[in-house]
C-alpha cells in the first residue's frame, strides 16, 4: 500500500547535470508536482525531459541538486523514492516469449511483491487485456503492448507514474484510448508526470505544466494560466469590397489581407477586445460581411516562450 504523504508527489530543487562529455542537459531546475494532478512536462528535442525522467528512475546521477518522491529523497531513501514511482518508458521492450500475465508477475517479484497481494488481473483489466493475458507478448499490436507497459509500471502500486511519450508515434484511436487511461487512472488517485510533442494532448489533459528549454523550467503554471499568456488573438473578416490600405493600430500585432476580400488581424487581448477591433476597421471606412475569430492555443504560448529562451 502507499504510505501517507501530505506534501507534493514530485519535489525538485535546484536540480543540474552535466554529462561526462560536458553537456549541461540540466541547469538549476526546480518545481513541485501537486500530488493528484496530471502534469505535463513540455520541451522541445534535446531540452533535458528524458534526463529529468532519469534521475527520478535512478538511471541517472545528478550532478548536484535534490529531488524527492512522495517525501522520500533520491539521495537519503532511494529504496522508497523507487517504489513510489512507476515509469513508462518510450520505448516498447519485452521479452517476446512472455505473455501478458507473465510480464506482471515477473515485474512483481522484482519489486518483492508477494504473491497474495499481486493484482495481475485486475491490471490488465484496468488497460483491457484481459483477454490477452496468456497470449505471447509479440502476437500483441503496438497499442496492446503500449498498454501492457502502463500495468507493468503499477504492478508495485506506485503513487506516481511517469509517461515518457505516451502517445508519440500512434494513431488518433490509440492515443484517444490512452488518454482515458490516464483519466481514469488519475481519477482513482494515482499522481501523472507526462511529457509529450502533442501540445494538444498537454492542453486537455494536463493541469499544469512545465515548460523546460535548454535544460532550464521557462514556465510551470495551471494549464489555464499558461495558455491566457498568449495576449494575442486573430479576427478574421470578410468586408464587402476589397481592401484598399490595410487598417492600422499600435494594439494591431499584425493585419494581412487574404484572398480577394478577407483580412485577418492579430491583436493584443491585453489592449483591446474584438468589438472595439471591428469598430476601429469600420471606423476605418470598411464594411465588414462576416467575421470570425481564433483562440490563442497552448502552441502560440510555447512557440513564443521557447523562441523568447533561445533570442
Ligand atoms: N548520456 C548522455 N551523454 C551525453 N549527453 C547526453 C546524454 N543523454 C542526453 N544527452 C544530451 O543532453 C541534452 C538533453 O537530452 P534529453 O534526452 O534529456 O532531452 P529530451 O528533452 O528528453 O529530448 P527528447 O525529447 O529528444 O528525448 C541533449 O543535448 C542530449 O544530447
């Protein structure tokens, strides 16, 4: 069973490494996971996510810094920082001669989990393989085996579990039926690290993220706040005749034309709202025939913070 904890699921300070050839992937990081969130962990290629991921798993050393799991530090308490993590690797890995049910009870002697208190069943229930627990793990598609991995990351019934990539490289089924898992496991209590490519995935299910560039934390906020950063949104137009000069305003970011009567203007949500841009156009002696607009999304806020980081 879980022992108590009252404090965040994943706790890291001032955590950095550098490699034995010099390459810093990790630089004076620091932020907590909330205990019961699903949080996601966003970076681009190379930004230090699979180091993080590592030194949690133990893989790999720090090279100064601190880190706990669920209260227990990596350093002081590694035997119970291990066993309040479950991590699903990227990567598919099993022994093709294994079938399902084996794969778990093999995994639950490694973490000495005795016989009577091993769940194999109700966890390939849990990731709907109940009916491949005695076939040959190789007979299995990709998104069985992908499932697969999530139960034998909680064959020891860890508090949290880390997703490396859950979805990358699977189709919209797939991943649809993945990020149920992850709801479903959330909602019975277990704490969600995930990182992953797919803003979209980040925005719907995660309650907060932390974006992580050339190994430092650009941002780490509710996933409502981080996307409300995009201060900017586009109203699209379709005037009644062509545009002659295009309108202006110091709170336009940006005004195109497209096509033969269309104009499309990014502005600042922090200095106007969409009536007073359409007001201004009018006002600008245009007549406007249908208008839409466009949300700022997770990808406008990571594409401008991780662009800011890099200037
Ligand atoms: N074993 C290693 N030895 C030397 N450098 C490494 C090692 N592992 C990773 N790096 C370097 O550290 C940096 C961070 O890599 P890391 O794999 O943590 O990034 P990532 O955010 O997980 O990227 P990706 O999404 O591509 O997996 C990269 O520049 C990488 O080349």
């Amino acid at each position: 069973m879980q022992d108590s904890n009252l404090g965040p699921a994943i706790s890291i300070r001032n955590l950095s490494k550098t490699y034995a050839g010099g390459k810093q992937a990790l630089n004076d990081v620091s932020f907590d996971v909330p205990a019961g969130q699903i949080f996601g962990l966003l970076g681009p290629n190379g930004a230090g996510k699979s180091t993080l991921i590592n030194i949690l798993a133990g893989l790999v050393n720090k090279t100064s810094g601190h880190a706990s799991i669920w209260g227990h530090d990596i350093d002081a308490d590694p035997r119970n920082a291990k066993r309040a993590i479950g991590i699903v690797p990227q990567e598919v890995v099993f022994d093709p001669f294994f079938t399902p049910a084996e794969v778990l009870e093999n995994q639950a002697g490694f973490y000495g989990v005795p016989k009577a208190a091993r769940r194999t069943l109700e966890l390939l229930a849990a990731v709907h393989l109940s009916d491949k627990a005695n076939a040959y793990s190789r007979t299995l598609s990709g998104g069985m085996k992908r499932r697969l991995l999530i139960a034998k990351a909680l064959v020891h019934n860890p508090p949290v579990i880390v997703l490396d990539e859950p979805t990358a490289g699977v189709d919209v089924e797939l991943r649809r039926q993945l990020w149920e898992l992850v709801s479903q496991l959330n909602s019975e209590g277990v704490t969600v690290v995930l990182t992953t490519h797919y803003l979209e995935e980040a925005e719907e299910l995660c309650d907060r993220i932390a974006i992580i560039n050339h190994g430092r934390v650009i941002a780490d906020k509710p996933t409502r706040e981080l996307v409300n950063m995009a201060h900017e949104k586009v109203v699209a137009l379709t005037l009644s005749e062509m545009v002659g000069a295009l309108p202006t305003h110091p709170a336009f970011i940006k005004c195109e034309a497209e096509g033969e009567r269309g104009l499309a203007i990014t502005y600042d949500t922090s200095r106007m709202n969409a009536g007073e841009v359409l007001a201004l156009v009018q006002a600008q002696g245009l007549s406007i025939i249908d208008v839409t607009t466009r949300e700022p999304d997770l990808e406008d806020v990571f594409v401008s913070l991780t662009s800011a980081a890099a200037g």
